[in-house]
C-alpha cells in the first residue's frame, strides 16, 4: 500500500479565454514592419549570425549586441549580488498567485537593471543583460526522481497553470504588446526527466495526458498570460524532436493558441535533432527541421567558448534548399519585433526606452518580499507541542546543512546574492534570548559553502582579496598590465562591471585565508586554477577549469585560527563554473559531538536534506542515491538517517527541518520527531524565515504541491509518461 503525505488546496480561478487575440493596439504591427525593415538590410552572413543566442552588433544599422540567453527563474542572474527568492516549488507551496506575480515583478525589475548596467559597461553581449528572461518553468513534476522538479511549481496542472501566469504577467508587465520584459514558458512540451537520457529519449503520451496534464499550463501562458517567447524541450514527443514538432510548434502553438511570438531552443536542442535523434542526417538538415518547424532562435552551448561559424549550418541548409530565405526572415522579424517592443531597439513611440537604474537591484523592499516569500513557502507538515520555542531556550543545533547557506539558493539562482542567512545565524538572530549550540557535522555529500569575505585578507592585510584583471590580446596571451586592480570582498569576478575590462580576460586573485576556528575544514576549488598553501606547498589545488556542475573535490585538512594560508588563484572569463573557495567545518568525532551539544539542550533542531549539488540539470554526479542529477532513492543520506536515529536516542525532543527540491521519504520522522518543518530551498533569507516560524514569529502557511511518497517502489517506472498511477490522482 503507498503510503504518502499530500496535500491539495484550490485556489481562485481566473478568467480564460480561448486564443491569443490580435494586440489590442497597433504597436505589435507597428514593431513588425519596422522589423521587416531592418531584415531587407541584412546580408546573409548578418542574417544567419542573428539566429543563434549570441546575436552580434550591426555597427551600421546602429544595432548592439544582443544575447537572448537570461536566467532568472526565481532571482536575476547576473554580475552584481541580485535577490534570491525561495525556488519555485516553495513558491508553489504558497498556493498564492499575488505573490508569485509579486516577486516576478521584482526579478523583472532587477532584469531591466542588469540590462542598464550591460549598456553602461558595454558588456550587451554576455549572458544577463537581455531584456528577455527564459522563465518559468512549467513542466509537471510527475515524479520525484527529476532533478529540475525543484524549479516547477508541482505535479498539479492547475496550480502550474495560475502560478505561471502570475509569473509571466509579472515579468512581462501590464501590457504584453510592450513587455518590460520578454516572458519565456518551458520547456514545450511532456518533459520531465530522466536528465541522463533527456537527449535521447522519444516520449509517447496519450491524448488524454497531453490534454489533461502537459498542456494546460503552456496554453494558459500563451492564451491567457500572453507570454511573448517559449522555449522547446530536448526529447521526441511521438517520433518528432519537440524543437522540430509539428504537432507542438504548428497545431498546438500557432493554430490552435494564436501565438504570435518567437520560439527559443533548449540549448542544443537544436543539435540533438542531428547529432542524438538522429532525426536528420546532417547539420544542415537539422537546423532545417527546426527552422522550417517554428524555432526562431537557437540556443547553441558553442557560444559560451565563442566557436565561430555556427550560423554557417544555415547558408548551407539555404544552399542545398532545405529552407528558403523566407524562413530565415520570418524568424528574425519575430526576433526583431520583440527587440523594439521590449525596448532594446528603439523606434517605437509607444515604447519608452528602458531606464531603470542600477540601483534598483537588491533594494530593502525587495529583501523583504523575499523573506515575506520563504516564510509562506515553509510547510509545517507535524509539530506535537515542540513548537513554537520557548524563550530562552537551550537548542543543540545539527545536521550538515545547519550552518550552510550555498543550500539557500537552489539552482538556477545567481552566485551573487545578498548575504546568505543560515538557520544558525537566522535563529542567533530571532531567538536572541536562546543558547544556540552548534554541532559540527561529520564529512558529507552536502559539504561545501563559499568563503565568506570576513575569512579573506589582502597581501598587504586589509580585508578582502586582491583581483587583477587583465584583457586577452591575441590567442592564450594576455597583456603584461592589469586593466584593473581591486579588492573584492570575495573570490569574484566584477569583469562585467566595468568598461576598461574585456568580454575576453583573466583575473588573478591574490591574498590569504584567515580561518576562524581551529578544526578540521573541507576545501575545494571551482572555476579556477592554483592553490591555497601552508609553508610552501598547497593544501588544496587545481590544475584545470571544473566543468559545469561538476562535484566539488573536497579535501580534508586542519587549520588553525588566524594563521595566514596564501592564495593565489586564475580564472577565465567563458570559465563554466563561478569561482570560488568551497569549504565546511566538520567533526572527526560526531557522537562525542553530539553527546555533549545535548547534554544541557532543551530541544535537539536537525537540519537536514538535500542541495543543488546532488538534484539538478544533467549533472556528472553519481553517487549513492543520485545519478546524472536525478534521484534514485526517496531517502535522506545515510549518515543523516543515522544520526536522526543518535538524536532521538538522548531523549531531547527532536524537530526535523528538511531542505530539499523534492519529495523524500519522511516516515521514520512521521514516528519520531516532535515537529518537522518542510523548507525547500527556501532563497537567502531562508535561515532567518524558518527560525521566525520556529520562534513563533510568523505562521508557517504552506501546502505540499507534491505527493510525498514513501518509496521509489510505490512509484511506476521513471521514462514512462503515462499518469496513470502517479501524483495525488
């Protein structure tokens, strides 16, 4: 018998209608014709150039840069600390439409900011700066073993679809003719694991479930949201590749929704039509597929090392007839269209040119929203007397995500936040009155948060970390003087923040690592090349760029409190991963640990779960209970499970916070502990929202948007689509 925990609560219905009408007003029209101009005037190299992500300047047409590729799925992705809201499955557990269009309507604002600072420093060509953001995603989580189900809004169609629309409506503004930003729904369509096999995978759904479960959602964004953009999926839907669909791009899409906008791939969704479906033989044929079916821009993972030619695969699909050079013009007047009516381009008098300033990023107002959010994302799923605490507390505070704050962001999300708020800081910080004991975790999976700037110092002392910029000129060499030289409060790239340093460059980050307690530490490095030593010889190290997602190679070593460890690390800007100096405090012993952090407690806080780093997109992660960014098991980590079986043992009342993307098995908690609180990812005032529901601050409101099953074996297979069997129904 399956046993699980659901939850499932209406919410207030909105008016739908039937089909994407003509715009109300003539801008739409207007930003049409003036982009058919602008395309009569462009050479076929130019045409074809401005069909990928990276679309380059037209210096004579007075037309910049422009790069399609922006994030900003629950917070602005970009080169300045931006606001990070809970990831969208807390959202979702708000069941509050408002709420979500709140917070769209702030990361909007922070898109139209970054765009300002890409014009202002000239760096329009990199990723972020566009007036377009490709979000949300609403797929339906129909099964916990996906690792993006953390970035939908759940396994209710309804609630994805009213959820999204808030969402869209709050990015795009109050007029969808003229969006402040350009919304992009995905990923169209039936697409939702497994990640390993996502570029291979040929999927079959019945009519039913398209039209009752896979759908409904994207109509709603596209008829009732009126999202300007969509992006299509990487797997086959019924033979077709669903970036080459014609039953998705044409039927559906076009006929059926009136959609008027442009379509944006996956990114390299359009390669796989060639290279892993193996639906066209050839480069040339496969972007045919997709053009000829509906995709407007392809996004190519080619453009992040800056690979040239890659619009070449179009002037030979144009040579051998695959595609005529309409085709090619239908798609960049959309692209253009959009252009001018998002602002980017000028030209249309109803179109006031984008101008919100810098500083809007990362307001006081927007922190608030953001914590206001994570408290209504929070499920108190039990609690049998233990909450909330009292004042004055004793609490032994445990788990390996205790103290973290990495966990906070969930992915997609920016490395640059405002400062992250722990459960111990958030708890220090509501509960002044209470004694907080923190109990370091022994070695795990979950390990590893940024070196805070209070841990750095410069060469000659001061806080922070020397950074010298220096531009490429030719190949591999770079110039013999730093554009720039600052201190930086981090291991961090400000590159895109100013003029005098180019798209292409390194940086050379100088300066010492000063701990703040003797202990043993895990270190690693990401995104860079070099070292952190200790009289001479290194005591964590890279020798080459780490790849995207890839896991952090943590290494154990005592350090001491105060001493000066010297750094000295590279990177490069096209660089997939951020750099950073990962590390976390660790117990050699944690029963002795625990044993005497409880000893005078009151009340035992495990703060326990998952991170990004194990569930996410098409990551090289395998290890017990993960694989490929997917889950295998529904189980907490061993080592969490057992120390949870440790801490009810000493008889304290245990509470179990859970941060996590997905459903995990909570029966054991269910029997035990005196309280658990569900937390998602819950953004970067997560620690400081649960400690205010613990505290009895504010009231948890959440509702699960998910089943939360026991096991895998109550689950049907992971590649079949078919609901039968699946999600609360």
């Amino acid at each position: 018998m399956k046993r699980r925990l659901a939850i499932t609560i209406a919410i207030a219905a909105a008016p739908c209608s039937t089909a994407w009408s003509a715009p109300a007003t003539d801008a739409w029209a207007q930003a049409d014709d003036k982009a058919r101009a602008i395309v009569r005037q462009l050479t076929l190299q130019e045409k074809t150039e401005q069909l990928l992500n990276t679309a380059p300047a037209i210096p004579r047409l007075g037309i910049p840069t422009y790069n399609w590729w922006t994030e900003s799925l629950h917070g602005a992705i970009g080169p300045v600390p931006t606001t990070n809201f809970p990831e969208p499955i807390g959202l979702a557990a708000t069941f509050d439409a408002p709420l979500v269009h709140a917070v769209a309507s702030v990361i909007s604002t922070e898109v139209q900011a970054l765009h300002t600072l890409g014009r202002q420093t000239g760096h329009l060509g990199r990723i972020g700066t566009g007036l377009d953001t490709w979000s949300p995603n609403i797929n339906i989580f129909r099964d916990p073993r996906w690792g993006r189900g953390q970035e939908t809004y759940g396994e209710d169609p309804y609630l994805t679809a009213r959820l999204g629309v808030a969402f869209i409506q709050g990015i795009q503004g109050d007029n969808p003719d003229l969006p402040n930003v350009v919304a992009t729904p995905k990923h169209f369509a039936v697409h939702s694991g497994p990640e390993p096999s996502r570029h291979t995978d040929n999927i079959f759904a019945t009519k039913r479930d398209l039209e009752d479960t896979y759908l409904p959602a994207f109509r709603a964004a596209i008829v009732e949201a009126k999202a300007g953009s969509i992006m299509c999926a990487y797997n086959r839907v019924d033979g077709e590749p669903a970036c080459g669909s014609t039953m998705l791009l044409t039927d559906y899409l076009r006929d059926a929704w009136g959609f008027k906008g442009y379509v944006v791939s996956d990114c390299d969704a359009v390669v796989d039509i060639y290279a892993h479906h193996k639906y066209a033989p050839s480069p040339a044929t496969g972007v045919s597929v997709a053009l000829r079916r509906g995709v407007d821009s392809e996004c190519n993972n080619a453009t992040l090392s800056g690979q040239a030619g890659l619009g070449d695969r179009y002037k030979d699909a144009l040579a051998a007839n695959h595609i005529s050079i309409g085709d090619i013009d239908s798609a960049l007047v959309r692209l253009f269209s959009a252009r001018l009516r998002n602002g980017d381009l000028p030209g249309l008098a109803a179109r006031k040119p984008n101008s919100t300033p810098v500083s809007a990023i990362g307001t006081q107002a927007h922190s608030a929203l953001a914590l206001d959010a994570a408290v209504k994302s929070l499920v108190l799923l039990k609690n049998e007397g233990a909450l909330p605490l009292k004042t004055g507390v004793r609490i032994a505070l445990a788990g390996p995500l205790a103290d973290a704050t990495r966990v906070l962001r969930g992915n997609y999300s920016s490395t640059r936040s405002a400062p992250p708020i722990s459960v111990a800081d958030g708890l220090r910080q509501a509960m002044p009155d209470a004694t907080v004991t923190l109990i370091p975790f022994s070695p795990s999976i979950t390990d590893g948060d940024p070196v805070p700037g209070t841990a750095l110092r410069t060469p000659d002392g001061r806080p922070g970390i020397r950074a010298e910029y220096y531009n490429r000129v030719d190949g591999d060499h770079y110039a013999d003087k730093p554009a720039l030289v600052r201190t930086e409060d981090s291991i961090v790239s400000r590159a895109s923040q100013y003029r005098e340093v180019a798209d292409d460059h390194k940086v050379i980050w100088t300066g010492y690592l000063v701990p703040p307690e003797t202990g043993l530490y895990r270190l690693a490095l990401t995104g860079v090349k070099g070292q952190v030593s200790r009289d001479g010889q290194p005591i964590v190290s890279a020798t080459d760029f780490s790849r995207w997602a890839e896991p952090l190679k943590l290494v154990d070593v005592q350090l001491t409190k105060g001493e000066r460890y010297p750094i000295r690390l590279e990177g490069q800007s096209g660089v997939a991963a951020a750099p950073a100096i990962f590390w976390k405090r660790v117990t050699d012993d944690l029963d002795r640990d625990l044993a005497a952090g409880a000893q005078d407690a009151d009340v035992i806080i495990a703060v326990m779960g998952l991170t990004s780093d194990l569930e996410g997109e098409e990551m090289p992660v395998k290890v017990d209970g993960f694989e490929g960014g997917d889950r295998t098991t529904l189980a907490l980590p061993a080592d969490q499970r057992a120390f949870l079986e440790k801490a009810k043992a000493t008889g304290k009342p245990l509470i179990l916070v859970t941060m996590n993307g997905s459903a995990i098995d909570l029966g054991w908690a269910k029997d035990n502990a005196a309280a658990i609180l569900e937390a998602w990812y819950p953004g970067q005032s997560g620690g400081l929202a649960i400690a205010n529901i613990l505290s009895g601050k504010a009231d948890p409101g959440g509702r699960l948007p998910l089943t939360f099953y026991h096991s895998v074996d109550d689950l049907p297979p992971f590649t079949d689509y078919s609901m039968e069997g699946r999600t609360y129904r």
